[in-house]
C-alpha cells in the first residue's frame, strides 16, 4: 500500500502495556504515514495499569521501534504524558531517542494557525470526571446485559421487584453524551482564552472535530476501542481518519458546519455536571 505523506500526526490514549491496546492497527497506522511531526498526546504508554498487571507484547514493541524509526528519519516527535503516563511528566523539556517530552505545546500549521495541545485531563476536576469514568469505564454490551440477568436472578430470590441495570446505566449515558459536550466546550475556551485557533486534546476516548465559538476543537481519540487519529494535511487542514480493518476518512475541516450552537448555560468552573 502507498504510503501517505501528511504534515502532522497527532495519536492518544494508546494504553501500550494493557491488552486493550489495538497495536496491530496503529502500527499499519504507523508505518503508512509519512509526516514532518508526530504528536503523541497522552496516555500512550500505561504505566498507571502496568503497575498492576503488565502486558507488553512484541506488537506493542514494534510500536515504540516505529516511534523510534521516525524519530530517526527526521520526524519530530513530541510526547505529552497524560494521566496514565503522567510519571513521565518528571522528563518534561527534556529529549530522549529524538523524542521530546513536554507538558504541552503550541502547533503551527502550514497556513499559520496556532493550535493548543494537551491530554485533556487537566478539566476533569471542572468536570468531576470521576463519575463519567465509572460509567462509561470498559463494559461491554453484552456484559452489561450477562449483568443485568444475574442481578434480576438476585432480586428475584430475595423477592424485590425488576430493576433495569442497562436502564438504568443508559440514563447515565445520556450524561455521559452531556459530558463530552461540555468537555469539548471547556476546552475551546480556554483556546479562545489563550488566543489559539484551536485545542488539540485526547483523554475522553471520543474522536471529533468541532467549531466553537470561532475555535477548532480537535479530539485525536484513541486506539484501545475506536482507532482514530487526527491528522494535519499539507495544506494545513485537519483530517480525523478512522484506522481498523476499515480505513477512511470520518471528518474533514472544510466539512464542519459553519454554525455551532453553543451550550445555553455556561459551565461553571467546579460545577457539578454528573
Ligand atoms: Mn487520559
């Protein structure tokens, strides 16, 4: 397959050392992409989960001798460390095998715009994003479902009524799409606040791209379940690219709607939200 050649790359969430990592797919990612500066922005290596339970296949070797390769060949890769890596932000401003390690950092695009990048998880005591991590934490459908089942056999037996767990965590669903509206909307403000074009972030392992209030808020995604990336083409236009056994295009720049509604009531640093 052809090799695309892109001016930027920015991947999240990547959870190298757990096996919810997709490697398989970033490193097809990886190796056919071409590009002037790599992005990881977060949570790329686990060592929050690897600290309890390591799973670090040669897979997931070949994604860091991928990195490294890149490095070597004239990329220019930037690390941010994220909450799950967040032991590396001791390295910040410093350089190891061409990689640089920073907290955040400003990207120029080819026409000049100025992007904000960080993981994102510095808003989550705005957002108390504790909760919206242990409902939307990693269950799956049918687990949900196998749940439900089991705690109704419970109830039965001790004579309490049918209550609807995946109801119930539906409900709370909602929110979580609540959640990531106003993560997004923090977000551009404090763009907007800062004087950038846009924010580039990951954390919420929600890919998008979205126009608030005049600002391009970017989410890269992730590659434990969803494998996006988000990508800046020569031009300077932002791309958000879908990477699985099916590879396409889920967003473009020039396609967003002009006109974004923004929320009708302002989030409130510490307000509750969940
Ligand atoms: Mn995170």
């Amino acid at each position: 397959m052809s090799t695309r050649n892109v001016r930027a790359v920015f991947i999240s969430d990547v959870h190298l050392g757990t096996s919810d990592c997709q490697a398989q797919y970033l490193l097809d990612f990886l190796r056919s992409h071409r590009m002037d500066f790599l992005y990881l922005v977060g949570d790329i290596v686990d060592l929050l989960s690897m600290r309890k339970r390591v799973h670090f296949t040669a897979l997931h070797e070949e994604v860091v001798s991928q990195v490294l390769q890149l490095a070597r060949q004239g990329t220019r890769v930037i690390y941010i460390p994220g909450n799950h890596d967040a032991r590396l932000r001791r390295f910040c401003g410093q350089k190891f095998w061409g990689i640089e390690v920073h907290r955040h950092y400003v990207h120029a695009c080819a026409d000049g715009r100025r992007f904000f990048v960080s993981h994102g998880d510095e808003f989550d005591s705005a957002l108390h994003a504790g909760v919206f991590w242990h409902v939307v934490g990693d269950f799956s459908h049918t687990l949900l479902l196998r749940l439900n089942t089991l705690l109704n056999g419970a109830r039965r037996l001790l004579k309490l009524p049918y209550w609807s767990l995946a109801g119930y965590l539906k409900t709370r669903i909602g929110k979580a799409a609540e959640f990531i509206r106003r993560f997004e909307w923090i977000a551009a403000r404090k763009a907007r606040e800062l004087n950038y074009d846009g924010y580039v972030c990951g954390h919420i392992h929600h890919s998008g791209m979205r126009r608030i209030d005049g600002v391009l808020y970017c989410n890269d995604g992730d590659w434990v379940e969803h494998c996006t990336a988000l990508v800046e083409e020569r031009n300077g236009q932002f791309a958000l690219v879908h990477w699985a056994d099916r590879k396409e295009v889920l967003l473009r720049e020039h396609e967003l709607k002009e006109h974004w509604n923004p929320l009708p009531v302002p989030v409130t640093e510490g307000g509750r939200i969940l």
